[in-house]
C-alpha cells in the first residue's frame, strides 16, 4: 500500500496565513535550548484499509452496473474476523449498484487552538468490474470545495483560496472495490491537479478513505469485531509503517451497517529536505476513531470521527520539535 499524502496546509499556494502556527510559527521544542531548524513538514495519512497488494487496477468496466445479488469474487477478503458476534448471523456482502451520489465531507484540522475546516462535494458512481462478480469501479468527481480563511488573513490569501478552489473543481478520480469492501487503486488524475490543487488532492483522499469498509468473510451478528494488522516498507519514503485497523458491528438491516472504525498506525519518515538538517527525520503516531454507517448497494451513507497525529522531528544537533494535529471528519451521501 503506498499512504494517502496528509496535508496540513496549502502552503506552497495558501502561504502562511491560513495557520500560521502551522507554517509561519516554528513548533514549541521539547527540553531547552534554541533551535533553528524549519518547523514540521507535512506527513502521511495511513490507511491500513487500503492495499494495493491486492493488484487491483483500473479495468474494463460495464455500465450494466451490478445484478443486485452479491456473489464475491474468489479472492478473499483481507481483514481478519477476530469475533463472529451474537446471534443471528449473515455476511454482510457488497452488491454496487450503478446509482450516482452525492456526497458531502467536511474536514478540520486543528493544533494549538486553532482550526482550519475544508469542505467538499463530489460525486461517486459505481461500475461493475467486467468478470469480476460483486466487484466495482468507482468513479469519483468533485463538484464543489470551500476553504474557510481564518480571520484577520491578509487579501493575497483569499485570492490564492479562491483561485485554488477554482482548480479543483471537476478534478475526477476513481477508487477499485471489492464485494468485500477491499479498496484498491485510489487516484486522482494529476491533469486536472494544478498549483495548490495538487496539495488539496492529498487531503480529499483522506475523506474517500471510509466510502467503502472492509468486511470480513464469514457470517456476522452484533458485536462482531475484525482487523487488520501490517508492517510494511516503503522504499520511496525511506521508512516502514505499522497499522493496526479494527472495527465492530454496531448495527445492521437490510440496506446498511453502522460500523466503528479504530486505528492506529505509526513510522519513522527521512526527511530530504535541503531546509533540514542532514539527518532529520520525522516520527508520527496517529489514532484514530470512526463511526460509519455503510450502503450495501454504493458508498457509505455516513462517516463522523477525528484522528490525532502525533509528530515529532528530530534533528542531529537540535532539539525534539512536537506537535499534535487533529483531525475530525464528517461525511453523507444522498
């Protein structure tokens, strides 16, 4: 799995004015003495949930959409069932149908008291992957983005704002997913991503992570609970990175389940950077907690919760740089 990019800031085109604690104000140090090295850098969401060790990639697809009753593909699913739950039990399967979506995601990112919300509309259409029974393609594009300022920003601020949610609107993706709710593939085309843009493609991946949840295999009833466990290196950030994702069966009916997601995941980033120190590196811990209610037919109908990033960057010489950055995330479709 290569990690969906974190962004905290637009700064290459936001500047600093969106938070300046962020960007313009240097990180509080840990212990004493100066430090003059460059505040933390942006880092990496994991999502545990997303593998591409699966081999899923863009395929023929049919607008036939699904036939309404789910039949898995051979391959199984990639999370483990850790408890099967109370009695009655049933599998709970995806079926997609091809109904387009509207979904609504509003992101805030805060530290040190200060928030930064990102709003975002897009649609979402399922295809059925040709061959492959129970399995989709989904076509992802955004219609709207909001960037909330925070006050007293200066006018060249606004007009970066303004010229970045401009760019962004009509960027298109697409996301593979299984009938078991295995999520492959996730990209946006990088034409469409220009400027600041691209920074904000990083954080709108972030809000696609929960529109289709893994399940397990076997039957489940209430309080069944699965995970997902890996350790994995990645040789182009220099580091390897441990997850663990698990979630509980909290409800469930004909059309959807209500799930709670739980993670945490953590690595250790070398920093090549020509503003840092030889040496630098970044290490993160983040936990994270979700309550999502899923659609059998199509994306999930509702994602509410928040992470905390936990960063610290340490550099030879210098002392420790800290800092939290929360995250809570909402989401609805329609």
């Amino acid at each position: 799995m290569r990690p969906v990019p974190f962004l905290f800031l637009l700064a290459a085109t936001l500047s600093a004015s969106l938070l300046p604690a962020c960007n313009g104000d240097k990180p509080k140090a840990q212990g004493s003495g100066p430090s003059s090295a460059e505040p933390i850098p942006s880092d990496l969401v994991f999502n545990s949930f997303m593998d591409d060790k699966n081999g899923a990639k863009l395929a023929i697809v049919s607008d036939a959409g699904s036939s309404g009753t789910a039949v898995p593909s051979g391959k199984p699913s990639s999370v483990k069932l850790d408890n099967a739950g109370a009695d009655p039990k049933a599998p709970l399967v995806y079926a997609f149908a091809p109904k387009t979506r509207t979904v609504n995601a509003t992101i805030k990112i805060s530290q040190n008291g200060q928030e930064q919300p990102f709003k975002f509309t897009f649609t979402a259409t399922p295809k059925a992957k040709f061959g492959l029974s129970g399995d989709a393609t989904i076509d992802l594009k955004i219609t709207k983005v909001e960037i909330s300022l925070p006050p007293g920003a200066p006018p060249q601020a606004a007009t970066a704002k303004e010229q970045v949610e401009k760019a962004f609107v009509g960027t298109a993706g697409h996301m593979d997913a299984s009938a078991h709710g295995d999520v492959t593939d996730l990209q946006f085309e990088a034409s469409k991503a220009q400027g600041g843009a691209a920074e904000l493609t990083n954080l709108v991946q972030q809000a696609l992570e929960l529109l289709v949840v893994p399940v397990p295999d076997e039957a489940v009833g209430i309080g069944a609970k699965w995970s997902k466990t890996e350790s994995k290196h990645l040789a182009d950030e220099g580091t390897t990175v441990s997850s663990n994702v698990t979630a509980t069966l909290l409800a469930r009916d004909a059309q959807t389940a209500t799930l709670k997601v739980e993670g945490k995941n953590s690595g250790t980033i070398a920093v090549n950077d020509p503003r840092a120190p030889k040496g630098t590196q970044v290490q993160r811990t983040a936990t994270s907690s979700y309550t999502v209610t899923i659609r059998f037919d199509g994306v999930s109908q509702k994602v509410d919760g928040a992470s905390a990033n936990d960063i610290i960057q340490k550099s030879p010489g210098q002392a420790d740089q800290a800092v939290t950055i929360k995250i809570a995330q909402s989401l609805d479709s329609k």
